[in-house]
C-alpha cells in the first residue's frame, strides 16, 4: 500500500502522453518540488483522462486513469492548484461532483 498524506490537484491541463519525467518536472514546476508521500493529479484538456504522480519516498508512480463516457469534473478557475480530502479524491476519480463532498457540503440555511 502505498502512503498518501496529501493530494494536490493541477488545473491547468496536461498532455497525456506524458510520462514520469515530464509529469515529475510539471509538478516540480507548478508545486514547488514532489514532496514524499504526497499525490500530484492532472488531467488532460477535455478532463476524461487523468494521471496521477505519487512520490512515495524512495521513488515516484505514476497511474492513469480514462473514463469511458462523461468527465471528471476538474476546476478551470485563475488557481492553478488545489488541495483535496480523500474523500473528495474518491469522488472524482468516480467522476462525481468533487467539490461538495466532505466539509464543503456542510448545509448552514434552510
């Protein structure tokens, strides 16, 4: 089992075809640097393809993942990174709304 304590979300799209080197030198670019035991997601433009890099402190994976029809529903907003809970991860890995999962969908009015 690999160890997740992060997981960071890119909005700005990336080319599948990408592989590790490129995917590791866009998260160094938009994050900073791959930190241990932290998940670095990006999709492609149309956002039904997703890859995601893992840094697992010795090495870093990197997995893919299509969705036959629909999209994953990505942000397209100025930030150009997110943090996500796991729960909103397992959300959108299904393609579901994401954002009000967990704590953001706390109700307050009636």
């Amino acid at each position: 089992m690999i160890r997740i304590d992060a997981l960071w979300l890119s909005t700005e799209p990336l080319d599948m075809r990408a592989g590790t080197e490129t995917a590791l030198a866009r998260v160094v670019a938009v994050f900073g640097a791959a930190r241990p035991h932290h998940a670095y997601l990006f999709a492609n433009r149309r956002a039904n393809r997703m890859k995601v890099l893992v840094h697992d402190g010795i090495g870093v994976w990197l997995a893919a993942r299509r969705l036959n029809s629909g999209k994953f529903v990505w942000p397209r907003d100025a930030a150009t990174t997110a943090t996500l809970s796991r729960t909103q991860f397992d959300a959108l890995v299904l393609g579901l709304p994401w954002k009000n999962v967990g704590e953001a969908g706390v109700i307050t009015v009636l």
